[in-house]
C-alpha cells in the first residue's frame, strides 16, 4: 500500500489491533493465573499501540530521510 491510509481504514485498523492485544494479554494473564481487569488489560494494549505507531512513524520518517540524500 503506498501513500496516505484513509482516516476511517487507519481508525478501524487500529481498533482492530488495539483489542486483539487486550484480549491476548487478558487470556495470557488467565493463563499464568495473574489475571488483570480487561480494562486495565485494554489500557496496556492502548499503549503498545501507541508505540508501535509512534516506531513505524520514525521508521518511515528514517527511510525517507535517506531515500532524499541519495
């Protein structure tokens, strides 16, 4: 995919993610039997997220970057 995503497909995207990593550290933590709140769960998600995002942003801002020096 090149160029801008959409506002609404980056929004549901994201969505997307952020309550499929809830819902894994909700089933991880029932797992080793140190279950958390799924609020707090999705908090945590929230978070990661935003990392995630905040990496792939400099990644792209990176390669750009190099791709004028050339």
């Amino acid at each position: 995919m090149t160029g801008k995503p959409r506002p609404g497909r980056l929004v549901v995207s994201l969505g997307a993610w952020w309550m499929l990593i809830a819902f894994g550290l909700w089933l991880v933590g029932k797992a080793v039997d140190q279950s958390a709140s799924f609020v707090r769960c999705a908090a945590s998600a929230a978070f990661l997220v935003a990392i995630g995002e905040a990496g792939d942003w400099l990644r792209r801002r990176w390669k750009a970057h190099h791709a004028r020096a050339r």
